[in-house]
C-alpha cells in the first residue's frame, strides 16, 4: 500500500470511529444514518482488502523452499541407490532413467521436479526388493511420495499469495476514491 493509500485509510477509521463515539447526536437523521450504513459496509470491504494486501507470501514461500529441499534431498539419495543397483545388475535403462544428479535436480522447475520424482519412486517401487542392500526400502519410497505430494500442494502457494495482494492493490485503488 502506498503511504498517500494507508493515510487515507486511516482516516477512514478514524471519522468511523467518530461517528461511533457520537452516535447518540445523529442516529435519528435518517440520511445520515443511511450513508453511516453505506459507508461502514464500504469500509469493511476496503480493511478486507487491506489486509489481504498487507498478507506477506514470506512464509509460504519458505515452506515451499524447505518441501522442495527435502523433495530433493530424498530423491536424490534414492536416485543413487537405484544407480547403484542398476550398474551393479548392469541395468542400462533403468540406470539412464534414474540418473540424476544433485545439481539436476535443483535446476529443474518445480513441476518438473514433480515428474521426474514420480517416475522415480515408479522405477525403484519395481526394484525394492533389491534396493535393500543400498539403504532403501518400501517406507522410503513411501517418503518420498508423501514428500512429493506435500510439495506438489505447496508449489503454487506463493504464486497465488502475491497474485491476491496485487488483486486487492487493484481494488483497494478503486475503493479510496
């Protein structure tokens, strides 16, 4: 909000909190009992759109930056146990298809982070019996699908929290004059 914006809201509550404190003086003159009613109403829809904008996406964006490292952190250690196997069995394939490093996985964008993640625990559900000898049973792949799908639901939070303050930036400026 612009500090003009925030003065000016302010300024509001305060002839709101005048007419309260003075209500007994003009709640018999109908027209401005009226425009009493008429304000509060659009003032209780500016402080809605006031604190949305003041919401700070500082949060969700943290939350999504730790899902994501975990995410990671987890697919990469199961990715290297199932490298591990496939080069021992001289699996080929399935050591292309698992092969990622830690860098790879950093710089792919969240969406596709998700799907190489998914093709992942799909690949080292088909070998868990075998990956044991590497660290890795069922429940870890398990971990990293609950991980996958907490991270999943977490990857569109910022984008949405800053596109809800712009949208109430945008009505709070129709709402002032």
């Amino acid at each position: 909000m612009e500090k003009t914006q925030i003065d000016q809201y302010d300024m509001l509550l305060s002839v709101e909190n005048h007419f309260e404190d003075n209500s007994e003086k003009w709640n018999t003159n109908v027209p401005l009992t009226n425009a009493k009613t008429d304000f509060s109403a659009r003032l209780t829809e500016l402080t809605t759109q006031v604190a949305l904008q003041l919401e700070n996406p500082t949060g969700a964006t943290a939350e999504k930056a730790a899902a994501r490292e975990m995410l990671e952190g987890m697919a990469f250690r199961i990715s290297a146990a199932v490298r591990g196997y496939a080069a021992q069995a001289t699996l080929k394939d399935l050591y292309r298809r698992v092969d990622f490093s830690k860098t790879d996985l950093v710089r792919f964008r969240d969406a596709e982070l998700v799907g190489v993640v998914s093709n992942l625990a799909e690949d080292a559900q088909s070998v868990v019996t075998e990956l044991a000898d590497f660290g890795v049973d069922a429940a870890a792949i398990e971990a990293l699908q609950t991980a996958k799908t907490t991270f999943g639901a977490l990857m569109k939070n910022p984008t949405e929290a800053i596109a809800k303050r712009k949208a109430a930036t945008d009505k709070i400026a129709t709402l002032l004059p």
